[in-house]
C-alpha cells in the first residue's frame, strides 16, 4: 500500500468527468467502464460505488487488480492501479452508503489499494 503523491491527491479533488475504471479477465481480456459514483477514501485507497456492474464484478471476484484513469481539469490524466476487493458491508460500504446519491443501488464497493501511479506515461509511484 502506498500513498498518492501529493500533486495526484490535489489532481484527484479537481477531476473533471467520469473516471475510467478497467478490470480484467480471467482470459487476460479488458474491460472498461466510465463510473461516477467514486470516492478517494484516503491516499492510499480509492472506492467506487458497484451500482451496475456486471462483467466488471465477475473479473472483481475472480481476483484481478484493476486502474482507474482520471483526466485533471488542466488536462492532465492521471492512473492510479491496484488490488481490488470487493465489499457487500463493512467499512467501505457503509461510507459509500453516506455519500452515494439515492437514485442508485449501490449494492456493494470496490476498495481499489493504491501501488502505482502515472501522470501520462510517467510513473510516480
């Protein structure tokens, strides 16, 4: 587990948009998907909110790490990659149930553990 540096953390406050949140399968295949309903818990942990997954929770629960791809309001894009786990009570999920609008599920979270982060193709962390 490690932190986001701090001009990433700063970054991640000022995103502009939907992140992009990319998984895989057990086959090694991609998969993406824009996702609103997501929240730096800390500076080590990023969660997103499960509202409708469904190839993206397979690939969760089969145990693949996962990236999220952000685009700063500067134009910068930022990707944070780590292990996934995923959570239908606990900690995580009883934070997400605080912030994430009513009109959605949210029928479990993911906890994305921060290990590397790019700003482009630069690495660092």
């Amino acid at each position: 587990m490690a932190d986001l540096p701090e001009d990433v953390s700063r970054a991640w406050d000022d995103r502009e948009g939907p992140v992009v949140f990319t998984t895989v399968d057990k086959k090694g295949m991609p998969n993406s998907i824009y996702v609103t309903c997501v929240k730096k818990y800390s500076d080590d942990t990023i969660v997103i909110a499960d509202n409708y997954f469904n190839k993206t929770r397979a690939n969760i629960k089969k145990g693949c790490s996962g990236s999220v791809l952000f685009l700063s309001r500067g134009k910068k894009s930022y990707q944070i990659k780590g292990p996934l786990n995923y959570h239908t009570d606990g900690v995580y999920y009883n934070d997400m149930k605080k912030w994430l609008d009513s009109r959605f599920p949210g029928v479990a979270t993911v906890e994305l553990t921060v290990k590397e982060v790019y700003c482009g193709g630069e690495r660092l962390l």
